[in-house]
C-alpha cells in the first residue's frame, strides 16, 4: 500500500470532510492517506482536535510569531512516504529539506496552495523565490483556476497543475439551514436582540487579519442611520473579548463565539447580510 502524506499548520474544521472523503477514495486506490499537523488548534478556535493526524509539533510558529515554522517531519515517520503534500509557503522551513530529497530518491513533492500571496504583501525578491521553490516541486495543486494561471504564468509546467477548486462542505451546511425551525429562529433572534431586516452577520476569526476596527466602524454607522441595526459576530479570535467589552459597553454588536453546524445555520438565516471587511475567502460559500 502506497502512503501519502500531507503535512498542514493545524486541521480546521472546514477541512474535515475533505480529508475524510479523500482517504475513503484513496483506500480503494490502495494509498493510505497520513496527516501531518504541527498543532492542533489555533486562537481562532477553528481546529479539528478529534481528528485523527500525526502531531509533528512546530518548534518555531510561536517563537516567530508566524513567521517562520519547523515541524520535525522525521520524528513522526512522515519522510517515510511515497507522495508528500506541502504548503506552497516559503516560510515553512521543513519544506525545503523534502524538496532536495525528491532529487536523489526521496519522495516526490507536491505543493498546494494559492499560487501567490494574497493575505500579505510580499516583496517582489520573496515573490519570486516562492515561484522558483514552486518549480522545484513535482505537481501543484491550486485552490483556483486563477490561482493555477499564476504558477503556469512563472513557467510551472501547465500538465502538472490541479485545480482543487477550495471549498466548505456544502451538503453539511445545506443540511443544516433546511432542518432550522421558525420556533428556533424566533428563540434565536429574541435571545439575541435582532431582527433579521435589520441585522448583518459577521463570519469568520476575530482578529486584525479581518480588520475587526473597519467592522465596529461600520457597525456604529450603520446603527447611527437605523437604530434597530445590530451585527452578529461569529467567530473567535484575538479580538474576541474586545469586542465583547464593547457589546458590555452598548455597542449594537451580539458577540456569538465560535459558530458550527445549526448554530451558523441560525446566524446566517437571521441576517439579511453577509459583512466581510477584510481578507474574503471560504466565507464567501456560505454566503449563497
């Protein structure tokens, strides 16, 4: 049986699914599928920890502040894989040592991300060695189609390029929004203080990288034009407690924490909008 291993920071809950599903496919392939994580949650409190994955855990995330990771791939037997799945990041120092081991034996390396940076900016020096340790890989598994053209664009190899088209688990959140109940949506929004004309709905981690001070801004605004406006908060973060002292403090904000299954299906059929300030992403999905 081959063995395939994908090495992640953590597994968000999002992801779940697509792991579940991919190792049911891969086992009737004859590949097992392994998953590498470095730790198990993160202060957005969106990681998996029931799920099942080899703890590797990252010697330098918290001591860099994200700026760099190390997970010790070896001391849990992930160099011992046929195919390996890495992060397209060039701050993943564990990266590189798998990638000269592809030359002389090692197993063949496959990347997977967005094909450039979005969330920061980059200089065009570290935009371009990221594109050239792409190259150095054997496949590259891209979240979009425009994410593909970018690689192939930097002379990534067009026939060694697939799109992953990144998503939730739909069915799930379909699942959920069908089975909510009038008598729950009214215990909801009374609980709450809303009323769904007036109300938008925040959805994702609570911190800078959403611009978590744009959202209060406009939130203050909005209320300011329509007393009766109020903006649900789903999610946690660094700036979670902010902001629920905020809400303590009469802002019309209604902090929820963490959202899943039928609890975001409430959230997001109490809300008229989707509020996204900053950094759009899978959030998007569940918008329809």
């Amino acid at each position: 049986m081959k063995r395939l291993v994908v090495v992640q920071p953590y597994v968000p809950r999002y992801r779940t699914a697509f792991y579940s599903r991919t190792a049911e496919e891969l086992a009737t392939r004859d590949v097992e599928l392994v998953v590498v994580v470095g730790r198990t949650d993160s202060a957005r409190g969106d990681g998996d920890t029931g799920f099942s994955a080899l703890l590797a855990r990252d010697l330098l995330e918290s001591r860099t502040r994200g700026r760099l990771r190390y997970r010790p791939l070896r001391d849990v037997g992930a160099t011992r894989a046929d195919y390996l799945v890495l992060e397209q990041a060039i701050k993943n120092l564990d990266g590189y040592m798998p990638l000269l081991r592809r030359r002389w034996g090692g197993p063949a390396v496959a990347l997977w991300g967005h094909g450039r940076s979005y969330s920061s900016t980059q200089s065009a020096a570290a935009a371009n060695f990221k594109q050239w340790v792409t190259r150095q890989s054997d496949w590259f598994f891209a979240y979009t189609p425009s994410g593909a053209a970018d690689v192939i664009g930097h002379g990534y190899p067009v026939d060694r390029v697939t799109v992953v088209h990144n998503t939730i688990d739909t069915d799930a959140l379909v699942r959920d929004l069908n089975a909510t109940t009038e008598a729950e949506l009214a215990r909801f929004q009374a609980e709450h203080d809303v009323d769904a004309r007036y109300c938008a709905l925040f959805l994702g981690g609570v911190d800078g990288l959403k611009d978590v001070d744009y959202l209060v801004a406009s939130a203050r605004a909005a209320h300011r034009q329509e007393r009766r406006f109020r903006l649900l908060v789903a999610g946690s973060g660094n700036d979670e407690s902010r902001l629920r002292a905020m809400q303590n403090a009469g802002l019309p904000v209604r902090v929820l924490g963490r959202v899943d299954g039928p609890a975001k299906a409430l959230a997001l059929k109490s809300a008229r909008l989707l509020a996204v300030p900053s950094q759009l992403g899978l959030v998007v999905v569940d918008s329809w």
